[in-house]
C-alpha cells in the first residue's frame, strides 16, 4: 500500500474549476490498487469544491497544514489566536487590496466598499464558492481561522511588505504571484517567489499566502504518516506552486505537473504531463502505481 497526496488547484482541478476524466480514473485505479489517497491543499475544508469532495478522498491536509484529518479522525485544527487575528486584522484593515481570512467552516471578508476593486473581489470570493460571513471589526473574536491570504495590484506592494515585516513573528508567507520586476525571493520572510508560470507573461497582481510559523504541508503530512504508521519511503505527492514546495521535497516520490511553477519542477522527482494532458494518469502510470492490468481494463 502506498499513500498518495493531491493537490487541488492547477493539480486535480484546472482553471475552468474541471477535473479530468483521466484524473478521475487514475484515482478510483489508485483505489483499487489499495493505496490510501489525501488531499494536501492550501483550501481550508470551507473552501473544498464539491467535485473534489465527490472524488471520495480517504483524508485532507487542508490550509497548507493547519488541518489534517484521516478517515473520521481529526489530527489537527489550528486556528489563529485571538492575538494572531488581531495582529493581522490590524494591517489588513487599513490596506484597500482583496484579503481573504480561510476558516474550517467559512471564509471571512470585510464589507464589499472596503476593497479598491470591490466588484472583481465580489467575484473572487463567489468563484470559490465557500460560505462567507463579513468581518465586524468591533468583534474581531468572530474571526474563527487558520490562515489568510492577500490579492496586492502593483502600487500596494510596498504596503505589503511592511505588513509581511510586521508579522514575521507569527506568519510565514507564500507568494504564489508577483510582478516579474519585483525580486521577492531576496526579500526577507518570504518563501520562493513564482514571478510567473513558464509560459505566461507579467502579472500584474501579487497573491500572499500567510501561513502560520510552523504549518505548511509537509508538517500535514508527517503528522498523517506518523497517525498511519506508514513511512515516507511509501508516500507520493503531486503538486504545481509554492506552496507545494515542502511536501514536494519530503516524500520519496513527488510529482510536479507540466503546468508547474519553475521552483515546484525544480523541487520534484518527475515532471509530468500538463493538467489538461493526462498529467495525474502519467505519473501514477510512470510510479506503476496503475498497473498493467488496469491499463488494459481502461484501455489507455
């Protein structure tokens, strides 16, 4: 038996929000194989699509570590502390960019006029489909989360920083997008910056993922495999951003999709196919983690 770790966004799921047919079979062989499949994402269990809740998962590293729940058994739920929240709340509060506070149960936002591009956030936030509750500032104690993430157009970068500055005691931070001109990587803080995916051109917006010291989700992972008594010899992961960084260098087997960032493709064992281009059944395919057999049942 081996234990499989999955990826959601540019993963399983492509930017139209649709899951392959190919992927789908790949993971129902894996199943049948018996190996044991998790999701390993930075969408707390709020934000979950229900085409991947569908897919039949055997467990979830979910907010890039904060959560970690195998079968019905709940390992981890780490929240942010009152003072973490009112540390953070505090800076994002005063900047006019989309921020996003991810919880287990709901994502939290502030009233729609508090953001420069209130109708493209509005959108945002409907896309991912997660329930919502607005942020009242009187009582920021309502704020039940595991992490937060930041949308940051070119002229509110500096503003950023200083946030990013302000909070390195208790938050790491992802930068999953930034403008190419900005050398992030050499800023203090900051994981690895994907300045862009091969193939696309500048961005104009900047994406921060702010995690809390001491979760990302090679940590998700470990407290699965330590649960399951199962080495990290057998596990797998497949993943295409930063912050699939860690879980990539952990395991045994990593897998980074075609449409992977530079840092991701770097950090894997195997480069696979895009998303759209069988990237899930080639890899499973190149682990023999489909076999001959159900090759030929499939007729692949």
């Amino acid at each position: 038996m081996k234990i499989l770790f999955f990826d959601i966004d540019g993963t399983l799921l492509d930017h139209t929000g649709r899951v392959s047919e190919s992927t789908k079979r790949a993971l129902q062989l894996a199943k049948e194989e018996g190996h044991l499949r998790l999701l390993c994402t930075g969408r707390t269990c709020s934000m979950l699509p229900p085409q991947v809740r569908a897919l039949g998962f055997d467990g979830i590293v979910g907010g890039a570590g904060t959560y970690v729940q195998v079968g019905e058994e709940i390992l981890l739920d780490r929240e942010l502390t009152p003072s973490e929240v009112e540390a953070s709340l505090f800076w994002l509060s005063k900047g006019r960019f989309g921020f996003l506070y991810e919880g287990r149960d709901c994502v939290h936002v502030m009233p729609w006029e508090h953001y420069q591009n209130a109708r493209r956030y509005q959108e945002h936030v409907r896309r991912i489909g997660a329930p919502y509750e607005v942020i009242d500032l009187q009582h920021p104690e309502q704020i039940h989360t595991a992490k937060f993430s930041v949308t940051m157009e070119e002229g509110q970068w500096d503003y950023g920083r200083q946030m990013i500055e302000a909070l390195k005691e208790s938050f790491h931070v992802v930068i999953h997008q930034a403008p190419r001109s900005r050398n992030t990587s050499a800023e203090p803080g900051l994981t690895e910056a994907a300045f862009t995916k091969e193939g696309q051109g500048a961005l104009t917006d900047g994406l921060a993922e702010f995690l809390p010291n001491g979760c990302d989700k090679a940590a998700g992972i470990r407290i699965a495999l330590d649960y399951l008594n199962i080495p990290v010899s057998e596990a797998y992961a497949f993943g295409d951003s930063n912050n699939d960084l860690e879980m990539l260098r952990l395991v045994e087997h990593s897998v980074c999709m075609g449409n992977g960032t530079r840092e991701a493709k770097a950090a894997a064992e195997y480069i696979t196919t895009d998303i759209g281009e069988d990237g899930i059944w080639n890899a499973m395919l190149h682990y023999g983690l489909i076999t001959e057999k159900t090759r030929k049942d499939t007729g692949k």
